[in-house]
C-alpha cells in the first residue's frame, strides 16, 4: 500500500501522502486542510475529524473517502457508518449529525450545484454491488486489445458531471491524453502505473490517487484493476 515514484508525475496527486498530518479538528468545514486541488467545479482537501457536531443544509454535494477510523453519519433516512477504505456521498441540502473515531482521516471531495443529485439522501458506496458493462476507452487511445470494464453509479449529480461508484477491468494499455475531469480513486484490487515524458508513478491496492484537469498521462494495468472512484467531468 504505498506507491512507487520515478519522478513527478504532474497529472497524479499520492491523496494518502497528501492527507497524512492533517491537524485534528471539530469542524466539518473549518478544520479541512489546504486543498490538494480546487477550481470552480471541484474541491478536494482532507480533514480530521474529532468528536461530534451537526452541518445544516449542506451546500454542495460531497464525497467522504475514509482514510482511517470512522466516520458515522445520521440523516433522516438513517445512519450511515463509513469505515476505513470505503466512502459516502452527502448531497446538496442534507442536513446530518456526525460522529468520527478518534483517528479519522478522510478525504473530502466538494462539487458545487444548484440541486440534490440521485439520490437525494446519503448514500454509502456498495463495494459489493452488481456492475454493468461499461466503455473502455476510446480505440484510437489504445496500445493494446480493448479491455472489458464494468461500473456502478451510487451517486449522479443533477447536472451529471458529478459521479461517484466502483468500477473494474481487465488489464488495457492506453497513451497519454489531456483530462477533463478530476477522479479521486481508491484502488481496491490490482496495480496501475501512470507516466509521462517526466517520468511514472504505480498505486496498487489500498492506494488512493488524484487525477487533475490538464496534459493528462498515460495508463497501464497488467492485471486485473478495481476502483472507488468520484469523479467531476464538464458535460461540455
């Protein structure tokens, strides 16, 4: 669980080296750390979370990724308890008491929007959930066969450029290109290395990385690879 570095790689962000020495705070917003990458669409930053507070009306749609502890969240609909490796979605207007262990780490993933997303209330991810075919990666970025992916959507934005869920496939070679979107992603199975003219960086299992906007990077998996992933992509 610790990735292997040959210099920088622009595109790629370590999140778990990145979160590591978060100050403890108890403050859902105040106490976050300086983001590891913000714009006007996406925010990604980490937080310590000590004891227990309440957030009203939250304004934007988030995702938690839990680093380390727990985190244990009561809505309305329920009580949602997010342990290490796993995350949740907290849409836009929930209003929720939160409870954290004494060692919480977590990654907090903020998309701005103007409506509650689907679902409506927080929502878990389902590490065990059925996935359905999805499409690879576009032919002409390939350097290899085509790999066979699959996903699940738990959370879809109502402007649907905020998606989060698990998702797997066989191994696939692809060259470097641009990015759009900003993907937060834990790697629950397999090994994958990026590179670009600079130099690669390979995550494997329990890993968890950030992709930024910008001149992108290449992507190789020689094994079977499956993924948490939240990602904010522009719908143009």
């Amino acid at each position: 669980m610790s990735a292997v570095f040959d210099h920088a790689v622009d595109a790629v962000v370590d999140m778990r080296a990145y979160a590591a020495g978060t100050t403890p705070s108890t403050d859902w917003f105040a106490g976050r750390k300086a983001p590891a990458f913000a714009d006007d669409a996406a925010q990604v930053a980490a937080f310590a979370l000590r004891g227990e507070g309440r957030v009203e009306a939250l304004a934007d749609d988030e995702f938690v990724l839990v680093v380390e502890g727990r985190l244990d969240i009561e809505s309305d609909t329920g009580t949602l308890v997010v342990a290490s490796d796993n995350g949740a979605v907290l849409p836009a207007g929930t209003s929720f008491r939160w409870r954290a262990s004494d060692n919480l780490l977590a990654i907090v993933y903020t998309a701005p929007t103007q409506a509650a997303g689907n679902p409506a209330e927080p929502v878990a991810i389902d590490l065990g959930a059925e996935m359905t075919p999805s499409s690879p990666p576009a032919a002409e970025n390939l350097l290899g066969p085509a790999p066979s992916c699959r996903n699940h959507t738990d959370f879809l934005s109502a402007n649907t450029e905020f998606v989060c869920g698990i998702w797997d496939s066989t191994p696939y070679h692809r060259r470097q290109i641009p990015y759009r979107q900003v993907e937060l992603m834990l790697l629950l199975a397999g090994e994958v290395s990026f590179s670009n003219g600079k130099g690669s960086v390979t995550f494997q299992e329990g890993d968890i990385c950030m992709f930024v906007r910008g001149e992108g990077c290449a992507w190789l998996s020689e094994e079977y690879v499956k993924k948490i992933y939240a990602t904010q992509r522009p719908v143009s």
